[in-house]
C-alpha cells in the first residue's frame, strides 16, 4: 500500500514525549536559558525574521502599496540593523508588492486556499503557481488538515508534493495548524509529514481561527526538523506564527530555537516570525535599550 511509505517516514522519527513531558521540558529549558536572550541585541536580530504580513478582508491595492513603502522606508534607515525578512500577502497582492519593493525584502504569499485549506487541489497548485509567477519568493501553504486527522497522509502528501513543484524557484513554507492538531504526536507527525513531502519551512499556525504559535509546538517542530537534518542533511526552517505580538514573546521562540537547531539556525534564512504588531513592539524596545 502506498499509505505504508508514510507510515515509514513517522516511524523513521519517533517522538515519544507526552504533552505534559513537552510542557515540563519547555519550562525548564527557558527558565534556564531564556534570560541570556533577552537583550537588544537579540531584538535586532529577530526584527530582521520578521515577515511582515497583512492578510485582511480589507486589503487593497492602495492599502498594500502604502505597507510596501513603510517597509521600503525602513531600509538602510539604521546602519545596526537589518530590514524584515520579507514582506506576506495574499497572492493577488504579489504584483503590486513587487511593483511597489524597493528594499532588499522578500515577498512572501499564503496561498493553496488560506487559511482553511478546503479547495480543490487544482485551485491551490494554480493560486501558488500565479503568485510566483506574479513575483512571490515564498509560497504559504496550510496542510489539510482533515485530511491528516483522518489518517489519509496519501491524499494529504501528494498534494503538498504538487504545489511544491508548482513553487518552481520559490521556498514553500508549510503551515501545520498546530492549534488544531491536538497533541504533540500529531504536531510531530504532520511536521515528518511535511518534511517528506518537500517543505522547506515549517510553519506553527495561520493565526486565522485556531489557536496560534505556542512553544510546545516549536519544541515539537524544533526536534522533528533536527531528526530530518540528522537523517538527510537538508536544513529546514521554522516559522513562528499566530499571536505573536510582545518581545518577550518572540524571544521565547528564539530561545528554544537556538537550544534544540543551534546558533546556526538562528537567522532570517532558517528562522522567521510571522507578525504584523511584533515589528513595532521590537523597534520600542531596542529604542528604549532595556531588558
């Protein structure tokens, strides 16, 4: 049966902890470590991982262009720290967004029927293959989620596997719905999932009606794409996203990053934070120089 390769792939990955095993490791690890990156410097840093995103019923072409030019504005504004990392819309926004760049910033489209996923698999291999032909870098996309609580991992991986090739040259970042998944097994085993089926992200959440990131899940997510990198050598990145919103939030996810992948994991190439409110927060924050 084709469905035993994926069965394979979980198997080949085991996680064993529980919830309450997960939660108790996570406590420990940032009462020990979170304090010694809680500083501007960090701050700067996680401000450049950053992709600035605005997915509302509201967005036009106007409002969109006049978010690319804020963006733009900040570019070179100050010599210690860099831009965000990119730039995240709904895919009929690709072309104003690239029309509008001028800054150094990727742009970033969700796409594949966002945020529920519940389309026909044409209409997501078509959305994601317009928006990159229309100038996005980074391709969005959520897991089916129904799908894989129902165990039809066939189904739910060929399609990735699909909208993968559709990305052609642009990373594909994979949105688990970890709000949704139920418990750290399941996170672990739609992440292993998603790593075989060509991810080059791992995303927490769309932030749109599930609960968001939390860092149960980036723990979760932080060992399933170590185990992949020990096995196959790719470097997957992890994207923190739903909810957050203070400095003190993101260093969190920075810290559990830096502990589980390394230093070398802790930037904009393999490391990204999906906010709109962040941005601004972090910006007071080294202005102030505290913490």
């Amino acid at each position: 049966m084709k469905t035993d390769k994926y069965i394979k792939a979980i198997n080949a990955h085991p996680f064993t902890l529980t919830d309450e095993e997960v939660s108790k490791k996570v406590s420990d690890l940032l009462a020990e470590k979170y304090s010694e990156n809680n500083n501007p410097e960090v701050y700067k840093k996680l401000y450049s991982c950053i992709d600035l995103t605005s997915l509302n019923s509201t967005d036009s072409n106007e409002s969109i262009w006049k978010f690319t030019e804020k963006v733009n504005t900040v570019d070179g504004s100050n010599s210690e720290m860099n831009n965000v990392a990119a730039i995240c819309v709904y895919p009929n926004f690709a072309r104003t967004v690239k029309e509008a760049l001028t800054a150094d910033v990727k742009i970033a489209c969700v796409a594949g029927g966002f945020p529920s996923s519940q389309t026909f698999s044409e209409i997501k291999v078509a959305e994601t293959a317009l928006a990159v032909a229309d100038g996005a870098d980074e391709i969005d996309v959520v897991i089916n989620v129904g799908k894989f609580l129902d165990a039809e991992y066939e189904e739910m991986c060929e399609e990735l596997t699909e909208i993968k090739e559709a990305c052609r040259h642009a990373t594909l970042k994979i949105i688990l719905e970890t709000g949704a998944l139920q418990n750290v097994k399941n996170i672990h085993n739609a992440a292993i999932l998603s790593l075989y089926s060509g991810a080059d992200f791992l995303k927490t959440s769309t932030g749109k009606g599930y609960p968001g990131a939390s860092p149960e899940a980036a723990y979760v997510m932080c060992h399933a794409i170590h185990s992949y990198h020990a096995k196959t050598g790719r470097k997957i990145g992890l994207k923190m996203s739903g909810g957050i919103a203070t400095p003190e939030d993101a260093v969190k996810y920075y810290t559990i990053v830096k502990e589980i992948l390394g230093e070398e994991w802790c930037n904009n190439t393999l490391f990204r934070l999906g906010a709109s409110r962040l941005a601004d927060n972090l910006l007071a924050a080294i202005d102030k120089g505290i913490r």
